[in-house]
C-alpha cells in the first residue's frame, strides 16, 4: 500500500474553521414607529434566547455606533444560506418592519466553546 500523502498545510490559515453566518441588521423603514410596538423589545430579546439556547444563534449584540444604520449583528449556526435568512427573518423586530437582516456567509474559528449566559 502506498502511504497516504496530504497536501501541506499553511501554518498561517487556521485549521479548525467553520461555516456561520454574519446577519448584519440595519434600520428598517418602520425603525421610527414605536406606536403599537411597546412589546417588542422584550419579544425580540425572548426570541434571541430561545434561538441561542437552541444553539441557532452563536451571540448577537448591538452595534453602539449605528454607522450607516447597522443597528446590530449575530452570528447564525445552521446548515444553509436560506436557512439562516429565514432564521433571520423571523427576528419580531425584522418581522415588524424596525429592522433589515442581512446575512452573509462566512468562515470563522469554531466558536463550540463560545456560551452565553442568562439568568433563570
């Protein structure tokens, strides 16, 4: 049998890179509107940890200087592109028209270690 031969490696390319996704949020057309939408903070806040401890969403947070209306980002674990915009999507503030998601894909460092907290 002949040995088995790998390509070399890059000691400059990390070798334990994964697939995600970026969801960028930006400003929707109703990000003014807060009439009728008292609840949504707090909607919006439930669904993230329900998507986060299902091991969907990696972390999110919000993007404190809001250039060019970037109001937010998350990192998404799931296994395609239309899955983690309809992922997305399903966001109560992007629902609700006060947010745009925009996902992109990407390669990253395994974040398997990566844990958010909450309280219970």
């Amino acid at each position: 049998m002949p040995e088995e031969t790998q390509a070399p490696r890059n000691a400059d390319v990390p070798q334990n890179l994964k697939p995600y996704f970026l969801c960028l949020l930006r400003k929707g057309a109703q990000w003014d509107v807060t009439q009728g939408q008292e609840d949504l903070m707090p909607r919006q806040l439930a669904w993230l940890r329900r998507q986060t401890e299902a091991g969907k969403i990696v972390v999110a947070g919000p993007v404190l200087d809001r250039a060019d209306g970037l109001t937010g980002i998350s990192v998404i674990r799931v296994a395609s592109l239309d899955e983690a915009q309809a992922l997305a999507n399903e966001d109560p503030a992007v629902k609700a028209g006060r947010l745009l998601a925009e996902v992109k894909p990407m390669y990253l460092p395994s974040l398997d270690e990566v844990r958010v907290e909450y309280s219970h």
